[in-house]
C-alpha cells in the first residue's frame, strides 16, 4: 500500500481527507439550519449519515496511526507549524467527537438512531403516549447534547482556520500545500 511521499500524498491521504471533509461541511450546516429552524424531516439523514462518517473517521485515523502525519512542503516559523499541527489536531478530535456525541444524544434521550430506514438504536416510546418518547438516560442525553453543540461550534472554527491557512499557502506564500491535497506532485523546500 503506497505510503505518503514529501512530493506527493497517496490515494488513501487524498480519498478519506476529501471524503470526510465534504461530510463534514455537509453535517455541520445541516445540523445548525435543522436545529435552529427544527426542520425534524432532517433529522434522520443528519444521523444516517452522521453514523456513515464515522466508519470513514476510523479507517481514517488508522491510516494516520499507521502512515504519520504528512510533511509540510516548505521551511515554515515554529509558530506556523504548531498552529497547523493544533488546527489539525482539532479536526481530528472534532471528527470523533461529533458522532459519538451525537449518538449518545439521541440513544439515551430515547429519540433513536435510524440508519438510512434501519432502525440501529431503537426509540422508547411513553407508554401512556406513544407520540412521545422516555430517555433512557436524561444525564448522558444532556452530556451528549452540550458535549455535540459546543464541539459544532469549536469545530466549525477549526474549519475556517483551516481553509484560511490552506488559502493562504496557496495565494500568498505560493507553494504546494493545496495542490498536493488535490493530488499534484510538488516541489518541497523544507
Ligand atoms: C461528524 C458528524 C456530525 C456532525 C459534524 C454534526 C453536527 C451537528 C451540528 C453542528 C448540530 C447543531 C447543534 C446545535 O446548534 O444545537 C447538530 C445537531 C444535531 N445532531 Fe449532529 N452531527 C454529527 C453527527 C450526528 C450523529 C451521529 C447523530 C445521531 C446519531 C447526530 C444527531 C444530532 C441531533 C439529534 C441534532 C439536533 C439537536 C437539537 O435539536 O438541538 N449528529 N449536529
Ligand atoms: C474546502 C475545505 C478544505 C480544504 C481546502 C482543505 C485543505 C487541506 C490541505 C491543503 C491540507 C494539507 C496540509 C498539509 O500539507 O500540512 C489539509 C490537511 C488536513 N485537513 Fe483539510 N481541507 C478542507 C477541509 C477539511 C475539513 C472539513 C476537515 C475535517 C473536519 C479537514 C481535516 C484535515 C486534516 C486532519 C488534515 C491533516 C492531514 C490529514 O489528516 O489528511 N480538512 N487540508
């Protein structure tokens, strides 16, 4: 299996980045629009596909435990560097983070967890109103609920960074940063 290179990253390092970071962008803004405008129509495909990313999240930090860290094209401060590792780290945690929580939202409120018209975690319905649902553990709902809004928010402040800086790799300092995660052999200066 080909391993990421200074000059060019592999295929495993391309699909999973572009794979999870397009669910991603998707997830958090469907999340923040169906919660805000309780848009509950919504709600099942944000936690099918919530579900979806998780499996590509796990193939996806195995492939860093097992290939490292790509290294950085070009000579960069101290300070840049450890931004970029922080910034990366984030979104590492972040993408664990939000379907676990997520999860143990809505199992333990007793909402349910449907995967794409399979039922994975059931919904406990109120025996006196079936309309209604009973938590099966009101603490850890809470937990998981406060634990998914705020990892959201701090998630989608890492994201921003992360396209700036990706941006600014590629209009200011003109090197190969962005061109090498869309696949392009580049030349490396550090
Ligand atoms: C990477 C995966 C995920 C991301 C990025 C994500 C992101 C978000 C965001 C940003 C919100 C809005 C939070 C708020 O303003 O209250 C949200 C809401 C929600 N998410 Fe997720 N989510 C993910 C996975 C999941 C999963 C796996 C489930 C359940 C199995 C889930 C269930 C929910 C529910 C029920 C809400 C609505 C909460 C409410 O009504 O206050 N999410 N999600
Ligand atoms: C349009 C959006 C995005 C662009 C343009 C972009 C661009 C890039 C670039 C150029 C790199 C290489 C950095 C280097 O060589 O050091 C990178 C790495 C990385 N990106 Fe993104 N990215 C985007 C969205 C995301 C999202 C949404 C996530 C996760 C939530 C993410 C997570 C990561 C991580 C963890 C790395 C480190 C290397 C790796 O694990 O593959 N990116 N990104």
């Amino acid at each position: 299996m080909k391993l990421d290179m200074p000059t060019r990253l592999s295929p495993n390092t391309l699909a999973l980045h572009w794979i999870v970071a397009i669910m991603m962008i998707g997830l958090l803004a469907t999340g923040l629009y169906m919660a805000q405008t309780s848009t509950f129509g919504l709600y099942p495909w944000h936690k099918s596909f919530g579900v979806l990313i998780a499996l590509f999240v796990v193939l996806r930090v195995a492939w860093r435990i097992r290939n490292g860290w790509p290294k950085p094209v070009g000579d960069y401060t101290s300070v840049e560097k450890l931004l970029a590792k922080l910034v990366h780290w984030l979104l590492i945690i972040g993408t664990v983070l939000m379907p676990v929580s997520g999860f143990m939202m809505s199992a333990m409120s007793g909402h349910g967890v449907p995967f794409f018209g399979f039922e994975l975690f059931a919904h406990n319905p109120d025996p006196t109103n079936p309309q209604e649902v009973v938590a099966l553990n009101a603490t850890l709902a809470e937990a998981g609920h406060v634990l998914h809004r705020w990892g959201g928010y701090l998630l989608i402040g890492a994201v921003v960074l992360h396209v700036v800086g990706a941006l600014k790799h590629h209009f200011v300092d003109r090197d190969g940063t962005l061109r090498r995660m869309l696949g392009t052999e580049v030349r490396v200066t550090s």
